[in-house]
C-alpha cells in the first residue's frame, strides 16, 4: 500500500492553491495504472475531512486556472482538496 498527502497551504478554500509538482506527479502515475484508491477530501478548513474508498481518477484537468481530478463517476474533486490517498 502507498500512502502519500498534501498539506494544504491556503485556509481560504475559494482560493485554489496549486498542488506540488510532486503531488501531480504521483496523481498522474495513478492515472496511467488505473489504480483504485482511497482519497480523504475536504473542502472547507472547518469541515471534518471526508472519505472515498475504492475510486479510480481517470483524468486531472484544468479549468477556471484550477486543476481537478476526474473520478470515474463523473465527480470533479479539485486537487488542493484532497488530504491523503492511498493506493
């Protein structure tokens, strides 16, 4: 199992905060294997932190000067949300 996390550096959550080269990095590698992780999201600093298990992202896109990552139902999480994945 692989285990790896962001530290957000912004507590405005409307303001996007770009992710680590390294961060990136590791999202595409899990794009390219298709792997299923489990990502631990949160969209605002007071919300408690919410879990998604066994998801694939199939895509990382940018819009609006932000970047997302695409899940394979659709959802758009942008990628300064996410907290922790696990591979």
């Amino acid at each position: 199992m692989v285990e790896f996390s962001y530290k957000r550096i912004s507590e405005y959550m409307n303001v996007y905060v770009p992710v680590s080269c390294d961060f990136y990095d590791r999202l595409e590698e899990l794009v390219l294997r298709k792997r299923r992780v489990s990502l631990e999201i949160s969209e605002t600093p007071e919300s408690p932190p919410r879990k998604m298990e066994k998801v694939k992202i199939l895509d990382l896109v940018s819009m609006n000067r932000e970047e997302f990552a695409v899940l394979e139902d659709g959802e758009k999480i942008r990628l300064d949300y996410i907290l922790k994945i696990r591979a």
